[in-house]
C-alpha cells in the first residue's frame, strides 16, 4: 500500500457506521437509519492513489465546461464524453434531482475542467487489451486538471471526476481538494452477458454498457449464441438465424445492431469480444445448417438427437472458415471468443462414424478429438489474423494454440488451474469467483469483492500474466426485466476487485463507498438495487 | 378435485414439454428453444371450474364493448374496470403488441362482453374480508357473459376473461369456447410489502397493486413503519415523521399519498390493511416522542440506547389512543395489524422502572409485561370499533384478543402453531412459507407453490378457520429499482396456492400456464421477471 492511498482509507474510515448484529428470526437488523452511511464524493472503484482533503470549492453548473488544454489532440470519442458527462455529473432531471435553482455559486466557484490529452487520438480510435487507462486528476481550489497519454485515460479520469462532484445540503455543487494518481490493476475488466437463453434489448444492453462505463468495466464478452437460441443474425447463413433464434424477426441481432453497439461501446472506451462457443453449446446451430452437429446413435440408429459439432467431415471447416470470415469482419476487436467448454462425449461416443474416425486418427480418448477439432478452428481463426479467447478446458484438453491467447478459469478448483495455465505461458482471466446469475439472500457482494485473482501459487511471472477477470451473468433466468438490477450494483465489487490496488480488499470499509455508488447510479437512472441492508438514496427510482 | 377442473388439467399437460435435466458445472440446462412451453389464453390462477375447448371465435378489438346487463346495478367501480381492461385485452403498445393492424375480424366476431351483477354495488363500497368474489364466466361461440353476486366478484371474473382472450398467429385476437365457475378458496390473499427499511414511491406501490389485482390478490399488508424509518406523516404527532422518517420531505407518505393509494386498491378489490407494529420495532417512532421508548440501563445509569415501547407510564397507552385513532380514522379497512413480534426483553430487563412495575403487578416473566402492553393496545384499538390483525407472539404470550381478531403465523414450525391458533377459536393466515425476500437460485416458486396451509393436524371446523395466507417481502435489500421485479411472478404461485383448489398443487403441471402468465404481465408492463429457465415472450420488457 502505498501511502497516498492509506490516506484515503483514513478519511473513509471516519464516514463507516458499525453495522447491527443481526438477530431474531427473521433477520431484521434492528437500527434506526440507515445500516450504512454514506460517503459523500468519493470514487468507486477507488483510485491507486487518492489524496483528498476537507477542503472542497463550489462548482458553477452554469458556467461549468471542459476545456482541452489542445485542441489538436481531440476527436469525436473525447468531444462526445464531454456531452454525456455534463448531465452525469449535473444532473438530468432538475424537477426530481436535489437541486436549488436558486442557488447562486459564488464568484470563484469552478468553472471547468481542464483535459490534457497527451497522444491525440482519432475519431476510429478502438480500444485494445494493451491500452493505457492511465490519468492524473487533480483539484486544487477552483482549478482542475485532468491529465492522461491515451484518450483511454481520459474516459477513466472524467468518470472519476463526474463521481467526485457531489452536491451539498445547500444545494450547490462542489468537490474537494483532491490529488489523484490512477491506473487499473488489470488491463481486462470484463463482464459476460448470454443473450441466446434470454434475450436482451439493445436498449437495455446500452443501458448496461453505461453502467459499465461508470464502473471503469472495460470488455463486453457477450455470449451471443447458446444451445436455446441463435439471435445473431448472420449475412451468409441466414438460415442459421431464422431457425435458430426464438424469433426471426423480433429476437434478432442484425448487422446493424451489433455495429451500433459495438460504436456505442467503443464511445465509452469499451471492447466488444463477441464468443460464438463451439464445438458444445451449438444446438441452435443446427436446425438451419443441417450437416453441421453430430448426430446421436442408440445402437445402430440415428435417434433424431444431435449432439456438438461434427468434427469429422471436411464440411464442417469450410463452413467454419467462413462463419468466422463474417465475424472476424464484424467485430473490430483483436480478440474473439471461442468457447470450447463443456464438450459432451456422450453423443460423439454413440456415432459410428466419429469412431471410425477416432481408430484412423488412433485417438484413445475424446478428449483428443476435442482437441482436434479446437485445433483446427484455432488455426482458422488465427488464420484470420485474430486472436482468440478461449476457456479452460481447450488448455486442459492439450490443444495447441496461439502465443497471444486469453484462457478464461471458470471452474471451481480455479487457484490450481490459474498455477497451470499460467505455468504455460498463457495470458488468463479468472471468472470462477463472479458468477452472478448465482444470486443469495444478503450481501453477497462481499465474497465477490474478496476474491483475489492473485491468491494462487506461482512466480512473479506467472502472476504478471494474469489480465484480469470477467464477472458472468448466465441467462437462464435474467432478461430484460431484471438484468440491469440483479448486475448493479453487485458487479461494482468485481469493478473495484479489478481495477484498484490488490490492498483495497475490505468490504467493511468499501460498503459505504459502494452505498454512496449505488445510490449515485439510481440517480443516473440505473435500477441499481440495495445491498447493503436498510436505507436510502436522497433520489430514489420511480420517484422522489 | 371436480370433474370440471380434471378436463382443464388434461388440456393442459399437452401444452407441457419434459423439462431437461441440468447437468455440469455451470448448471446450464441443454435445450434448443424455450425449456417449458407456454400456454395461450390459459388463466392463472386456476378457477375452481375451468372447461375450455379448442374451438374459438375471433374478438374484434375495434368493436368491442362490455355492457351492462342492468345499467342500474352499476357503479364507478364498474366504469372504471372497464376502462382499465380495455388495454389490458387489446395492448397499450400497437406500436410494439404483437398486433397486425391489416387484420380485419370477421363479422361474426365477439363484439362484447355481457356482463350482470346481481347486488347493485354503490360509488363508494370497500371490499371485506367477508366479501363474496364468486363469479361465471360462459364464452360461447360469440357470445360471452360475465355473473357475479357482488362487484368484486365482477372484478375478479373481467380479469379472467382479459387472460382467456389471447392473439393468435394472423394476429387476430380470439378466444376459447369456456365455461368458468369460479371463487376463491382463501378470503384472504395478502402481499406484505416494508416501506420502512426501504422506501417505495406512491407509483410504484401503485403499479404493485394492479400487479396484485391481475393475481387475484385481495389484501395489500401495509407494513408502513419500522425501526429504520417511519414514513408515515402523522397529523397529530408530526414530530414522530419528521424525526423518524429518512427524509421528512421526500421519503414521507402524505395523508393525501395513503388516500390515493386506498382508493387505487378499492378499486381492484384490495383492501388496505396497515401495520404499525408495536411494542419492538419501533426505534424510529422514538425520536419524535421522547417518553415513549424504554430507556435501557448500564448498571444503574441509562446508556443512551432504547429499547421497545414502554409499557408502564399512563402516557404511552393516552399516545396510542390519540396516535391509533388517527390511523382508524384514515384507513377503512375494517382490521388494522397492530405486530407484537420479536420483542426483544433485554431493554426491559435493564430498567428499573420496568422492574419495580413487575413487582408490583406480581409478574414472573417479561412476556406477562408484554401481554399487559398488547391487551391495553388491542382495548384501544377494540374501543375504536376496528378489528385487529396480529403476529402469533401475541397469542403465544397469552394476550386476550377480540372473537374476530385474524392471528398471521409466521415463524418455522407454522404446523404445530396453526393447530394451537385454531384450537383456541382464531381466524389465522399462514406467511410462513411466502418470505419471497429471502431469493435464491433458480425455480425457487415451486416450493411457494407446494406449501399446503391445510396441511396440519385439526378438525374440519380448525380448518374452517384459516383466512388464506399472505406473502412477504421484507424491504432490507427491496426498493423501487426491484421490487417488482423480485416479487413477479414468484408472488404469483402464492396467488394460485390461495385461490385456485387444493388439488392444483402440481408445479410440473403449472409452469407452462406461469411461463404464459409471466409474459402476459411483461405485455402489460410489468419488469416480470423470467423463472422457468430459458426462453422468450413475443415482447420483451424493454424492447421487442
């Protein structure tokens, strides 16, 4: 720790209640109040170095503006992060936002921001896993000053400052003096949302990228298509897409969705990493590209079920190399996910024709047509020019892939897998800890926040190779009706998790940081539920 | 079980596909498509009587009108239901409802609903707990008649029909040849929401109740205050609202707010039934009303801290005389609940005021102080003509309540206690089985659904006592971001284990009807959330 940010923690400290011991049977906490008290203008997730003192200076709504110290530098993504802050930071609703109009700020209220931009960037700007989120921020009476190398940075370092304005009780705006020095700990902060078990709006997945944005996230690994549906609607084989989705018409992704959300992503600084798993999870795949999957024997005979893909005839590469054409074309993102998890032998095993295939190829096991058939679409997709992320079990299955590949720990037993993998030399994710979708009764945000992606044995270089995590929000039961609740602010702890110093680990004192947060998102508009026990937020959803 | 009940079951096990087994880790179930079917135009939940055939006849929604067999039995109350389920039939969103505006009916399509009410009902009538909710609903060919004895009866059989009606394939809506004799099994169907521990606006509580109503609930159970907060704005005693609640300007419930939310629920057949529970829970009454806690003692000196109400001075029971009848004269509702659960006699024992009166009185136990406060409270209540709804602790202490009081059994082990409640004469609800606040992975509503309020020991004449039941949802980690969300349609298997006869008790046979149901509320605007496992509506919250 360093000890810039234990001052951080000092001032914190004073603003945590002690919470009520929980008792009689039905749990209640008996307290008057709030469980948790609020801080008031402090960041989330928490910077590596914050400074901050008691001393804070009004800032003008009015007059306020930010100010490139060099217009040359700047382009369309930093002009349009401006536009989206004002409101973040001032509010949207000044019928329903805490606000006086009558207040009046004082003369030497601030009056702008000040972004220094190092690298200009361009309007096509597209960020990358090796990106520099890097700035400095820093308030010193009615003067601030942002400062970062990439517009990356910058992105970061605005959400910081939109976080750290807050309002007081006389209605006016203001923010501490405040020295803030901040990288993320990870370069991959992910979530994953699966939208072939539910469907989910692109609206609502907009929704969610903002809430992403606001908690420094920095990948969307969306889990596009599953064993239910096939939403992705696909130029080559729209076949695929109009017997695979629940609905051709209404429960599609086209071509112009994905663009557009990839651009909204990518606004927010925010990769797009699209996974279309194979050769499991593919059922919907197979109603409208019929020779594809694997069909199940009982003895002799075909039984009408189908199993995962085929990975014996040639068929199955040549429509794979240009499935994947179409994707690799779609998204811009270097990386592209290809699943490779929970293969059921139990199909391959019944077909005839997959054995015979095994005794040419003298494969004792299956797990060895597993890999082949991973190999050979690796080897397409690398053909492609991509890289690929990839889950565990293709590493477990001894594929061979690519020098630059993500493997993404998801199973239970991950501290031993984290050791291995990390012990071939492959970049990893761990998602293990931050299933989501598993939701329980409390604050269940707690274990999700103390869950340290570094807590495995294994050198210094083994540990540098760590990229991060990626929290996961399986949809069996999650749709548009509850994602954006159930996700925020849960996934905020995973936020923090991966972009703070590995030393900011206490629930006790992040919760009422993390309860300032949520009520702050409320505000912004997000249905972001409580989870830190009775309260309130000055502004409440649906009214107030 | 009834023969006609039997027929409706048959056609509905055709709707249901065989659920797939859940396998690996991930716990992701293997299916193309939706993992349950869904039903058309099925009602939940179940009628008594429920014969359906699949003919049909088309609706025309541009003609359609519900008319009045006697115009002169009609009320506002009437007038407004039809307002309200002319939408609810046909769709708010053209732009979105699955609605082919080029579809023309046919010129035999049904063109109204017949609807006769035998007792004319009055502007102003007020649902009771006596009240009768019987209807028969008869759609034959394109003729189609609604019979009730009583208003409410009439509300309960137009929210049927809104469901029996459904859109088919060419977009065309129609519905079913169906002969329905319906009433409820329970009297009492209750929802308990805590707007203490978080605070939910006036349109959310509001767009509850039409979410209630469209499950045949028919007791909102208000329970207003709390220890964290007292939201209600007091007339009499405005120091206890200004005090206690967590905002006195914003977190506050008018006597203009309750009114509004008394005739909402009055005119979907609620009833209002509000809970100031007392002696414990009562932390945030405190601080407005000074004498009224108990101090509690370190050694010989009071600590600062303050226990339940304090049952010895004459000027706790002239509050409550004043403070209640303010409450009977605001809510109409014949019952008012007045708690008396999970005192807690630590304070008690600490203070030696309450000891000396122990001594005094004879007393050997802090539950005999606790009857003494309870008996006093329900003589005031008694006094004012209101009929009192309790917790069972205060039966369990001994307390002596009014022939009519309704005893609500909450606590594990609700069995034996429903047995010992109905032997001693009272009217009793089950909620223990309905915590819907304590949430957990996956279908958790089949086991709301499997619990059986019959199922203890007692004579028929026990059994005739139990009013039906409630379902609770306690607000430590509940406010307007997902409260609707968290309670729909888990809620709903309460409302069909309360209405619908004992024997539909079969989750397997109820879920392709609860997965229709579910999406029938998402047509309708409800953040209904999905719990049958993957799968789709025709529109989607948010989008589609």
């Amino acid at each position: 720790m360093t000890m810039s940010s234990f001052v951080g923690i000092i001032l914190l400290l004073i603003a945590v209640e002690i919470p009520g011991s929980f008792q009689h049977d039905r749990g209640h906490s008996k307290f008057r109040g709030p469980q948790v008290s609020q801080t008031a203008g402090t960041p989330w997730p928490m910077p590596l170095s914050y400074h901050t003192q008691a001393t804070f200076t009004y800032v003008d709504a009015g007059e306020f503006k930010f100010t490139d110290v060099d217009e040359s530098s700047s382009c369309s993504i930093l002009e349009e992060a401006y536009n989206r802050y004002f409101p973040l930071i001032f509010g949207r609703r000044p019928e329903t936002l805490f606000f006086k109009s009558s207040f009046k700020a004082p003369t030497d209220a601030m009056t702008e921001l000040m972004v220094k931009l190092e690298k200009p960037c361009k309007d096509t700007d597209y960020p990358m896993l090796e990106s520099d989120e890097s700035y400095t921020l820093d308030v010193n009476g009615n003067q601030a000053m942002l400062s970062a190398s990439e517009i990356w940075g910058v992105l970061r370092g605005l959400e910081t400052f939109s976080q750290i304005v807050y309002q007081s009780n006389d209605g006016g705006f203001v923010v501490n003096n405040t020295q803030i020095v901040d990288k993320p700990r990870f370069n991959h902060r992910g979530m994953l949302l699966d939208t072939s078990r539910h469907f989910i709006s692109v609206p609502i997945l907009m929704t969610n990228l903002d809430a992403m944005a606001q908690n420094k996230f920095n990948v969307f690994h969306w889990h596009i298509v599953d064993d239910p549906s096939f939403p992705y609607q696909s130029e080559k084989f729209p076949k695929i897409t109009n017997m695979g989705a629940y609905d051709p018409e209404t429960h599609v992704y086209t071509q112009t969705d994905i663009k557009n959300i990839i651009e909204y992503a990518r606004m927010r600084g925010i990769r797009v990493v699209p996974e279309f798993d194979s050769p499991g999870h593919t059922s919907s795949w197979g109603y409208g590209q019929p020779d594809l999957l694997t069909k199940c024997y009982t003895g002799s005979q075909p039984n009408g079920q189908f199993g995962p893909v085929n990975p014996v005839p040639n068929s199955t590469y040549v429509f794979l190399k240009s499935f994947f054409t179409e994707i690799a074309q779609l998204f811009p993102d270097h990386y592209m996910h290809l699943g490779g998890d929970e293969v059921s032998f139990a199909c391959w095993q019944s077909n005839p024709e997959i054995t015979s295939f095994m005794k040419k190829m003298g494969y004792t096991s299956y797990s060895q047509i597993e890999e082949y058939y991973m190999q050979n679409l690796l080897n397409i997709v690398g053909g492609l020019g991509k890289g690929y992320q990839i889950w565990q079990e293709v590493i477990d299955n001894g594929a061979k892939v690519r020098a630059d590949t993500v493997v993404e720990v998801w199973k239970a037993g991950w501290e031993a897998e984290m050791e291995k993998v990390t012990k071939l030399g492959y970049k990893t994710l761990l998602s293990t800890c931050w299933y989501l979708n598993y939701i329980s009764y409390g604050s269940d945000w707690m274990a999700y926040y103390g869950c340290e992606p570094f807590n495995f044995n294994g050198t210094d270089a083994q540990k540098q190779l760590i990229q991060g995590g990626e929290t996961c929000m399986w949809g069996e039961y999650v749709d548009g009706t509850n994602v954006i609740s159930r996700l925020w602010p849960r996934a905020s702890a995973v936020g923090e998790r991966l972009w703070s110093a590995k030393e900011i680990n206490s629930a006790f004192l992040a919760q009422s940081r993390l309860t300032e947060h949520r009520c702050r998102m409320v505000r912004r508009g997000f249905q972001a539920e409580p989870i830190t026990g009775p309260g309130f937020c000055r502004e409440e959803f649906g009214g107030v």
